[in-house]
DNA sequence: TTCCCGAGTTAACGGCGTTTACTTCGCACC
DNA sequence: GGTGCGAAGTAAACGCCGTTAACTCGGGAA
C-alpha cells in the first residue's frame, strides 16, 4: 500500500527520538553534557545502539545542528508571517527574531554559529567549500532551510532598492572580491528559487548585506557571550539603534 | 638573602610549565584536548599530582585563558610601539593587531571570546559582576592587562575627538542606558590609571566605543569561525573598509 | 636532628566514545 | 506456512577521561 515499510516508519521514529533527547540535553546541560551514553539512557536503550542511527557523537552533533537551523528558520518564517509591510520592515523583523532566539537559545546558538569550520550550519545560502563530488549528486548537502528565509527576505529588499540607494563608496580594492561574491550570490538566489534581476546585485548590495550579517552577527554573540566591555543593561536599545543605523545606511529609510 | 623560597621557585616553574604544555595542547588539538592525563603525559608526571596546582580542570582553563589575554595584550602592545602617528592610527593598528592574532590563534581565540559566560576573559575593562566580595579586596581577579591596552589606546582618541567629532544622532531611549555605561567607562579608565577629562566622556563617545567594539569583534569573529554567508577571499579588504568606515563615522578622520 | 608538609605516586571509581561479537525478530520470498 | 536474511539491539570489553583517597618521600624549618 504505502511506499514506507513499518521498518522505516520506526527507524524514522526512533531517530527523531533520539535528536529529541539530545537537544534536551544540550539546552538543559550544555554541549558537552550531549553523550551517547546519557541520550540512550534517557531512551531506554544502550549506547551502543546509536551506532546503528550515528556514525559518531560528531556525527549526531552535527545533524543536531541542522535541526536547530531548520528550527530557527521556522521560528523566523512564522515570525514573518504578521508583517505585512514594507521589505524592510520584514528585514528588521527577522533581525530581532534572530537575536532573540539567539538569547533565548544560548546554547544552540553556540552550537551552530560558534563552532569553527566543517559545521557547516550557518553558511546561510551558498557553501562553496568542498571539491566538488563528481558531479551528478545535485542535492548534496541538505535543504539549508535558514538560507531561504535570509535570502527571501533580503531579496525583494535589493531588488526594490536597486537604482534608489545612495552608493556607499566602496573602496576601489573591494570591487574585485566583491564581483566574486556577486556571483556567489546570485547562484544562491538561483538555488533558493527567488528571482532577482541582475541589476539589483550589484557591487553595493552585496557590499551592504556582508555589513549586515556582520554587525547583526557580531551584537548576537557578544550578547549570547556576554562579551560587552561592561555590562549593557541596555542591549535591546543599542540593537535598535543599530538596526534603525543599517536601515539608514542602505538609504531606504522610511 | 631573597623572600622567595627554592619552593616557591619549582613550584611557580611547574605552574608555568603546565600551562605551557596545556596551551600546546590546546593550539595543536583544540580545546577538548587539554586532558589533565595528557599535560601530564607531556610533563612526565601522573595527572592527580596537577591537582596541587588547579583545583580542576576547569581551573586550568581560565587560568589558561587569562595567560592568552595577557600574551594578546602584550602583543597587541608590541604592535603598537612601532606607531607614532596620531591616535586614530593606533587604534587602527589596535584593530588591526586583533584581528591577525585572532587569525592565528583561533583555537584561543576560541577559548576566550566565544565561551560564554563567567570565563571573563574578554570584559575588557570593568566586568561589574559578581556581588561584591565584602569590600576591602582590591586587587579581586586580575592584572587585566587586556583591558588596559584597549582603554590606553582608546582614551586619548576619545580626548582628543571630545569636541571636534559630529554628534552621531544617539536615539533618545539610548542615553539613559549609555549614561551607566559612562560611569562603569569611567571607573575602568581611572582604574587602569588613564586620566581622562570628565567631558570627553560623552553619551556619544561611550555610544562610538561600543560600535566599535561590537563590529570588530563581529567580523573578527565571523573570520574565524568561517560563518560568512558566502566565501569572502577579500576578508582582508572587507576589514580595511570597515575600519575606515568607522574612522568616518567618528569623525576623526584624517 | 627531628619532624612537618607539600609534591608526587598508586589505586580506584564512575563515566565516556567506540568496537566486536552476539541475540532477536520483523518481513520479504518461496 | 515455513525459511532465512538483515536490521535493531545487547553485553562485554578497550582505552580514554576527571577526580578522590591513601600513601611515600624528601627538603627545609624548628
């Protein structure tokens, strides 16, 4: 009848149990308090046994992780869904639901936007790395679910902004390595399914969405961390006032 | 003849050394490999005797990690004896001198800028927490060297640029929360014994100060943990403009 | 010279990731 | 309806780990 046996169905189950247990684990303990040992003994099973779903603790970590980004995507679309506004004002509203899911997520934040390298998790969109495996493999690595939401909601942004905004004076040394990423990003836009005309990627966009994502990345972390010269009792207001500063800057205020 | 016993002499070479082989440890491997067994594998000792020295391992590392904050200060002072230019090339090489340690150093980096919570390593200047220790303990945790180098290169730019810098529109809600700011900026300077005029510590300076902060340490970070959006080859270039933005910004440029 | 105390050791506990060899049992096939 | 394969799970073991407790031993103060 279904094209899904009772093995799978199960297998599938327990799998998602298991990612279940884990994520309880990390929010409740922190990241090293995820063990196999501890996430079978809170499933009933032995340790062991997850061998059968994980290569590798590293292995269920990093899926973990891209549960939490898929997570955070959701939260973010849904977050979305009440603005009805201008493409800004969707901008800024997936700006203050990143941070304060970020806060209220301390430790999947640190797992997916604060582990070095291979993670993979926060690459919102191309993820150039990798050699290439021989083509033919198309899906590759995984939905990236949070490239989406990221790049659906900058998109309109650029393309609505494309001959109105100011040119932010780029020195010359960048245009060069900013063309390259003109083409990362175009490609990502193609892969995500949002059509942006070309004109509207240009040289300054792209320039302005790198300073987004490091200003909103770097005020998250140093919040998450508590990494402030002193303590900002005022976080929240000095987030604004960055927000509504980047929305100046990119000369499509109001 | 000297107040410092033969003991006290082996016992602070030790203390020395262990950290030593730890932070090998922790550059070679990474941070889950500085083991107690594996400090002392390398030191030719058994690991309970590292208990005469560090309550746990734990201790080990934010002892560990306040060593690197001193040797990043104290490279970050290095750099900056070559300059003699004004104050705002200081910072820039300041700016400039982080970023390339934390390029490479990222596992220490890591440790330091990216652990959240208590590890107090990167509050560079006044961290008001904890609850006060009954008074009367001055020196409480440590030279913070670190601190010293950020606010002796920030302060005279900061009385320098006391009355020619343009006011960077600070929204209302702000100033309240940038007033205790001020204070705790204040006594961090007083503190690190940099004399600093009343008014040059302004609403907007405090206000310029966290900017700065918080966008170095956004694209430093993003750097490092490699969490661009896209491959960004001219990361370099990236930098030199945002700090010549922030230059802009503050008004002090050229 | 005596004796103390601190650096270091050995042995042990429980917990960890991972591997190997095994049982068990659902389910596809004849 | 029986047969057998393969997947899910187990038990035991290995070598790590942090940490504790009980000890040795020797340098230096009394």
């Amino acid at each position: 009848m279904n094209g899904v046996t009772r093995r799978e169905q199960l297998r599938a189950a327990t799998e998602l149990d298991i990612r279940r247990h884990a994520r309880e684990l990390l929010v409740r303990e922190g990241q090293e308090a995820v063990t196999l040992r501890a996430i079978a003994r809170e499933l009933g099973i032995t340790a062991p046994a997850l061998y059968r779903y994980y290569d590798s603790r590293e292995d269920l970590l990093h899926r973990l992780s891209e549960d939490i980004c898929d997570d955070l995507s959701a939260e973010l679309s849904e977050t979305m869904r009440g603005i009805e506004d201008d493409h800004l004002s969707k901008v800024f509203a997936v700006c203050r639901g990143f941070r304060s899911w970020a806060l209220t997520h301390p430790r999947e934040f640190g797992l997916v936007f604060a582990t070095p390298g291979g993670n993979a998790g926060a690459n919102a969109g191309v993820d150039a790395r990798e050699p290439a495996p021989t083509a033919t493999t198309v899906p590759a690595t995984r939905s990236d679910e949070l490239g989406s939401v990221f790049l659906g909601v900058v998109g309109p942004l650029m393309a609505e902004g494309a001959n109105n905004s100011p040119p932010p004076r780029i020195p010359e040394e960048l245009r060069a390595g900013l063309a390259d990423s003109q083409r990362d990003l175009a490609a990502a836009f193609n892969t995500h399914g949002i059509e942006m005309p070309p004109e509207a990627l240009s040289a300054e966009a792209v320039y302005m969405l790198l300073r987004w994502w490091a200003r909103l990345y770097g005020q998250v972390a140093l919040e998450v961390f508590e990494k402030f010269p002193f303590d900002v009792s005022h976080a929240d207001r000095l987030f604004e006032s960055m927000l509504e500063e980047l929305g100046r800057e990119a000369g499509l205020y109001r």
